[in-house]
C-alpha cells in the first residue's frame, strides 16, 4: 500500500470489511450454478463491497448524523450479503461451512459497527 492513509483505513471495522468482501468475492468466484444467475452473484459482490464503501463514504461526511447514517446503510448492506448468501446455500451453491464462516464474520462486523454507531451517538449527547 501507499504512504497516504486516510482516516477511515484504520478502523478496524472497515478493514474486517474489506476481508469482508474480499472472502465474499473469493466465494462468488467458485460458484457453478449451471445456468448462470449473473445478476444475484453481482448483487452479492456489490453488497459485500457496499459494507466497507459506506463505512469510508460516512467517515468522510461532515457531521455525525450523517456518519451514523452511512454505518446503518453499511450494516443493511451486511445483512443483505448474509441473505444473499443464505439463498444460495439453500439452492445448494454454497456449503454450510462457507455459508456459517461468512455469518461469523458478518456478526462480529455487525456488532462492531453497532458498537460505533452508539459511540457516536453518545457523543452527540
């Protein structure tokens, strides 16, 4: 990586979402559903990448309000990637162990970005 850092690069929030989305990819890539759904697989990929891409977008707004917005959007974008997931484990495209790792993942980033969003939220207090 370069010299220049930006803020948002050392939450470790956003970087367990780039390993994320990064694990999510790797998934994506290995799944052979026959007839191709195209579509669902980059609604997956764009979802997973959506969770560290608001984390940074909010982290870069002025106030705080819009912060927590841009967290809550990143934690939906979580919740959609694990239920994207979910569908295609049950269409037998992923195995449970893929489908129970990600869900690991994803609730520890879940309660990270919780936890951030009820200190900022203090803050405003």
């Amino acid at each position: 990586m370069g010299k220049t850092r930006f803020s948002f690069e050392d939450l470790e929030v956003w970087q367990k979402a780039i390993n994320f989305a990064k694990r999510v990819v790797n998934i994506s890539e290995q799944i052979d559903t026959g007839r191709k759904h195209f579509r669902l697989l980059e609604q997956l990929e764009s979802a997973s990448a959506s969770v560290a891409m608001n984390i940074a977008e909010g982290k870069g707004r002025y106030s705080k309000r819009e912060y927590i917005q841009f967290l809550y959007i990143a934690r939906g974008s979580l919740y959609e990637t694990v239920t994207l997931l979910t569908i295609f484990f049950e269409n037998n495209w992923i195995s449970d162990k893929q489908l129970d790792e990600i869900k690991d993942i994803a609730d520890e980033i879940g309660k990270m970005l919780s936890g951030l969003i009820a200190s900022i939220k203090n803050s405003l207090a």
